[in-house]
C-alpha cells in the first residue's frame, strides 16, 4: 500500500465508511419517561413480590383479568441491564391505589398486592403477574389504563415511567397522552399490545415490554444519574432500606 493510499484509507476510516452498515445506526429508541406520578405507595404491602394476584399464602386472587407481563431492560445500544430493580405499581380493579390519597369509590380490593418488585437476570429480564390496568379517576384527574414502572440500579433510579395498553381507546382521553403527542411524542416506546393467552379458559393477557434507558451500563455504575437523566422525584433510593 502506498503512503497516499494508506493516508486515503485512514481518512475514510476516520469519515465511518469503514464501520460496518448498521452497527451503530441499530441504537435503540429511548423510553419514553413519564414520570412517577402521585401515587407510589405510602405503605408498602407486606408482599413485594412479582405475583401481585396472591398476597403472601392467601388463596384467594386478585379481582381483575389476569396479565403476565414481562421484557427486558435494555441500554440504548442494546445491552441487557442486569440487576436492575424493577419496580410496578397500580390501581386495583376499582382503579384504588396502594396509597391513602389514591382511593375510588369501592375501596381496596385486600387480596390485590398493588406494587411488585424484580430484579433483572443476567438478559435484562424481568416477570410479573399481575391485572390488566382499568381506567381511574382520582383527585379529578382521568387517566387510561397503565402500570407505573420505575428502574433503578446501585441505589439510583434511572427511570419512571408507565406502560399503556396499545390501541385502548381511553388512550385518546388521557390528558398526560394528549399532551407527549402536543409535544410530537407519539409514545409507541410506551404502548403496549396485551395478547390474550390462546386457549385459556380464563381471560389471560401478556404483554411484552422492552424498557430502554438513556444510559449505559457502564456510567451506571459510577453511582451518579449523569447527564440527562435529571433528578429523581424522590430522594435516593435504596431497595436495601426498604426490604
Ligand atoms: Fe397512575
């Protein structure tokens, strides 16, 4: 190779028209966060697992349609997050939350866990059983149906967020949706499609969800939020504390 060949290959290495096609451009789309909201519970129930239909060795379920919801943590760049702890929460089947301020009309349903915890595997994954989300109203405020969900890893929470329901009509109502949409946020990064479960005799949903985060696994672990993710609504977070 000549020295003016050589010079010619490093400028376009240096210019990317030697990376490979689609190696970088495949950078996942990031999810959309949403924020906490009011209602993350005031008193945490006395089972936190991932089946938030039984409490503890109750038998009898939770009233509401049956959903298994499920995916995957993810880096922009499509890296799992491991041990990530995931963490849901939402309304009841009369759309009444864990939370004193959050109650509707028909109280608590005392078999519903309300909130639920995971930490992610080795691939980013994370389960849960738990209902399909009803529409509520609370505090005179109209909301579709969705499951808050919050990430945090090392103490630090990197996003809160919420799942909704694909194509749920009462989308079109919410007025947190109306306005990510004003601001030219679809949302497809937090819509969700709920499968009814083939041949099931019960009303059985999944519904498969990949959460991606602005940041990778790497600057996680220096224990800061660093720059973008902004300030966590609430206080650092420490799921040792709170076992
Ligand atoms: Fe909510």
């Amino acid at each position: 190779m000549t020295t003016q060949s050589r010079r010619r290959l490093l400028q376009a290495v240096a210019a990317g028209a030697y990376t490979i096609p689609g190696l970088y451009a495949e950078a996942l789309k990031i999810t959309a966060n949403l924020g906490e909201g009011p209602f993350y519970p005031d008193k945490m129930p006395l089972d936190t697992d991932n089946d938030l239909l039984v409490l503890n060795d109750g038998i009898t379920p939770a009233a509401g349609e049956i959903s298994y919801v499920s995916g995957r943590v993810l880096t922009k760049s499509g890296e799992p997050l491991r041990n990530g702890y995931v963490e849901i929460w939402q309304t009841d089947i009369n759309g009444s939350y864990l939370h004193t301020g959050g109650r509707n009309t028909g109280g608590y349903d005392s078999n519903f866990q309300g909130y639920g915890r995971f930490v992610t595997d080795s691939k980013g994954q994370y389960f849960f059983r738990t209902i399909k989300p009803v529409e509520y109203t609370l505090q005179g405020a109209y909301r579709c149906p969705h499951i808050h969900f919050a990430v945090s890893k090392s103490g630090h929470r990197l996003i809160a967020t919420q799942l909704l329901i694909k194509g749920h009509p009462a989308n079109e109502r919410d007025g947190l949706v109306k306005r990510a949409r004003a601001q030219g946020d679809m949302l497809e990064s937090v819509m969700v499609d709920f499968k009814p479960v083939p041949g099931s005799k019960l009303k059985e949903y999944t519904a498969n969800w990949d959460i991606v985060i602005g940041k990778t696994a790497q600057e996680l672990e220096d224990g800061t939020l660093g720059i973008g993710l902004g300030k966590p609504s609430r206080p650092k977070f420490n799921p040792s504390n709170t076992r």
